[in-house]
C-alpha cells in the first residue's frame, strides 16, 4: 500500500504527458497539412482528413484559379500650386486608393518640389513619382515631362506594359472607368464631362466603334474632338513613336490649344475606325472640374510655403 499513493502520481504524470504530446502534435498536423496556405497553392485534405476534422471546403476537386495579372495604369497628372492644391490632390489620392495596380505620375508646375504635393503623394497607399516642371506655361508642358519620364526612365528599368491616361488635379473619375479602359489595345477614347466649354464632349459610340462626336463645330481641321481628358494610350504604342508629345504636329511646330489631341493622335497614326471607343452614352465617368478658390482677403500672411498646410 505504501507504493499505491506514488504509482498513481507516476501514472497520472504519464497520462498528462502522454495526452500534451499527442495534442501538440495533432494541433501541429492540422495546422501544417489542413489550413496552412502555401505562396502558390492551397493545401486540400482527403476525404479521410475531412470526416476526421470535420473540414469541408465547397470544392476539393481543384484548387480555385489564381486570378489574372491585373493591367498596370499610369495616371499622368498635372498640378499646380493654388489653394485648393492640397484639397484637390487628397481627394484624387482616395479615389485611385481604390483603383488596383496603379502607378500615379504628378507633375507640378513649380521651380522645386513642393512640401504640400510631397507630403500628399508621401501619404497616399498609391505608387507614385513626384516631377516638377520650371515655369510650365501650361499643363500641356507637364503632360510631356510625364511621357518623357515614362517612356525614357520608368519604361528602361522595367517592363513597362500597361495603359495611360491623363488629368488635372481638379478631375474627378468614377473608379469604373478604369476597368473600362484595362481593356485598351491601342488607343482608347471616351467622353469627358464640362470640357471644350460643353456639357460634354468626346465620342458617341456604337458597337465599340466612334460613330460620331460630340463638340463644340469652331473648327472643321480638328479630326479627333476629344479632350485629353478623354484619351488612355497602351504603353507599346507610346515606346513605337518615343517622339511624341502633345502640343506639336509631325514637324515639330507648335500648334493651336484645339488641335493638340488631333496632332497627338495623327502622330500616332491612327485613322477614327481604329479608336476604342469605351463612353456609354447614357453615363459620364470622368468630369473636368476646378475647385472654387475659397476667400481669403482677411488673410494677412502671404508665404509661398505656409507654416499650415491648408
């Protein structure tokens, strides 16, 4: 009897044992061959795993498809600096946070990289490249600093296949336009709202095709009607003409403001039926807007770079 009380504790100390071990190791089994997912693939069980814990996944045939590599878009955009800079560049960095696969290009007009666009683009989940643009006259000038940037820079260090498209700070798009023109193959157009001094403009379209356009007639010469606003361009047909620019015709001369998307297109090559038209003529996706400057005529501090970023 004297051994009685100590072969218990010795048998209850093996048993406790016994069963920490087979638990570990059962937790480590179904952690390592049911529910781990691996970089490449997903682990399915037998159907002997299943009935054992109990794990049923709707479809243990095959593993679910990975999805397709999403088209990379390059968003050119011109800035400014006005009041409403930081307003307006916050704004558009929550609309395209919800855009995937997006690379954002600003370009300021500015003698140096200012504080405002830098914190902004430092803020913002969006991959961006911030340029500035010395005594830019127009936002024209910043669109082609950002052509140049991607085709020369941004284009020899990677693969650079993707589509591109252009804005203002002020601009504001419906994120549904950007799976729209994903699908872009050469040159895709669409219509803009409150651009050209109209309501709308760009193309009217019918089965993919331009069937006619929508502007304001003040020049028979202007072939493609369509804003900047309204253009998105693959980027293999931008590197097949490293030349181009907006703003000038195949001689190199500077043109009227009317013509700059006709030029840009014609020195592309491109006739009207081979344009993609991506507008639904019942719904607008991106608007040509300007943010009312606010009043500020009791503000008595005049700095370029103020000590609060409004």
């Amino acid at each position: 009897r004297k051994w009685a009380a100590p072969t218990m504790a010795l048998f209850r100390f093996i048993f406790l044992s016994t069963f920490l071990i087979t638990s570990n190791i059962l937790t480590g089994y179904i952690a390592n061959h049911v529910f781990q997912i691996q970089s490449n693939e997903l682990f399915y069980p037998t159907k002997r795993e299943q009935q054992v814990f109990r794990w049923h996944p709707r479809n243990v045939s095959e593993p679910p498809p990975l999805p397709p590599r999403i088209t990379t878009i390059y968003m050119i955009t011109s800035t400014h600096p006005h009041y409403t800079q930081k307003l307006d560049l916050t704004s558009l960095c929550q609309t395209l946070m919800h855009v995937p696969n997006l690379v954002w290009i600003v370009v300021e007009a500015s003698t140096v990289k200012s504080r405002i666009v830098g914190k902004v683009l430092e803020r913002c989940l969006v991959p961006s490249v911030h340029l500035n643009v010395p005594e830019a006259s127009s936002s024209i000038e910043q669109r082609n600093v950002g052509l140049r940037f991607l085709t020369t820079v941004l284009c020899s260090v990677e693969r650079c296949r993707g589509i591109v498209c252009f804005g203002n700070d002020g601009t504001k798009y419906d994120v549904r336009l950007f799976n729209e023109i994903r699908k872009t193959r050469g040159v895709s157009v669409f219509t803009a709202a409150f651009s050209g001094g109209m309501l709308a403009e760009g193309p009217l379209c019918r089965d993919g095709r331009v069937d006619t356009w929508m502007f304001l007639n003040s020049s028979l010469s202007r072939v493609f009607p369509v804003s900047s606003l309204g253009l998105a361009v693959h980027t293999e047909l931008l590197l097949q003409h490293p030349s181009i620019q907006f703003g000038t015709t195949l001689q190199g001369s500077w043109i009227e403001d009317e013509l700059i998307e006709t030029a840009f297109l014609t020195h592309l090559g491109l006739a009207q039926d081979q344009l993609e038209c991506r507008s639904d003529e019942k719904e607008v996706l991106v608007w040509n807007t300007v943010s009312e400057e606010p009043d500020v005529s009791h503000e008595k501090l005049q700095r370029s770079e103020p000590a609060i970023m409004y």
